[in-house]
C-alpha cells in the first residue's frame, strides 16, 4: 500500500488527470508508453492551438482515452474530447485500435464544430 492515511490514493491511478499548461487536461493517459505521451502531447497542441485561433473565448479542452475491449496485446481506444469555448461545450468521441488515428479524428471533429459555429 502506498499511502496508509488514504488507501483509496493508488486505486485509480489510470484515470488520473494530468494538465499541460493551464487549459488542457488528459486523462487517463498514465497507462501510455512516454514515447506515445509525447506523440499525443504533440498531436494535442497542435489542434488545441488551432482550435484556440478559431474560437471566440477559448476555455479548456479535456481529453479522455479508455482502453476497452483488452484481450492481451489487442484493445480499442476510446477518445473522448470535449473543448469550451465561451460557455459552449464541443464534444466528440472515436473509437479505434490506433491511439493516435483515434486522438486525431476526435480533435479534428472538435475542430470542424468550434470552426463552423464561430462563422456565423
């Protein structure tokens, strides 16, 4: 046990959430290889600054990955990306067995909404 005071601290160690700068949240990225994170940390910046130019107030964006159906070395993930801009809420959700065809296709679809409703 790692902390006797609170025997409850390593329990969901997968779902902890982990901030890069002061608008993004990833969670439940612990269980990626680092060469991955740093890859995903990429990919993630790269369209949350894109996602920053075309917003009109742009809050947090929280990214969230579940490995699901995992039988030995074979699992999908699934990416759940939700951005705020000026109180709107932007989500989408892929599932693939690439992390990072996953994490693209999520943040592109955030992109094409924030994109499309700030035309207006």
């Amino acid at each position: 046990m790692e902390n006797a005071e609170n025997p409850n601290a390593a329990v969901d160690k997968v779902n902890e959430s982990v901030s890069l700068g002061g608008n993004i949240e990833l969670i439940g990225f612990k269980q990626v290889s680092l060469a991955d994170v740093v890859v995903v940390k990429k990919l993630v910046g790269h369209y949350t600054r894109k996602i920053q130019e075309h917003s009109q107030n742009f809050e947090k964006i929280q990214i969230i990955l579940k490995e699901i159906h995992k039988v030995e070395d074979n699992s999908k993930n699934e990416i759940h990306v939700k951005a705020l801009d000026n109180g709107k809420a932007f989500s989408s959700e892929v599932v693939d067995k690439n992390l990072f065809i996953a994490l693209d296709s999520a943040l592109k679809k955030v992109l094409g909404e924030v994109t499309h409703h700030n035309k207006r």
